[in-house]
C-alpha cells in the first residue's frame, strides 16, 4: 500500500525544480518525475 502524500497545489508542483520523484496525494501512488528537461505523472499500483 503507497503512503499518503501532503497534496500539492499546481503553484507547487510547477515550482519544483530538483530532479527526483514527488510523492502526489489525492491518489494512492501518483507520482510526478521530474528529469533533466522533462516532467511526467506516474501511478504505482
């Protein structure tokens, strides 16, 4: 079972700037990736 994740706002998300994977609540194992250049949803289930 994913862990619950604080929620965050579009304002937040679109901050993020380091490259890694950001735990999204709202949905159980929503991830948002963030590489080099790009950003990407995941779902872990």
């Amino acid at each position: 079972m994913p862990k619950k994740a604080r929620e965050l706002s579009a304002l937040a998300v679109s901050r993020l700037k380091a490259e890694g994977r950001y735990a999204v609540s709202g949905v159980d194992g929503l991830y948002l990736r963030i590489a080099r250049r790009s950003r990407a949803w995941g779902l872990i289930y």
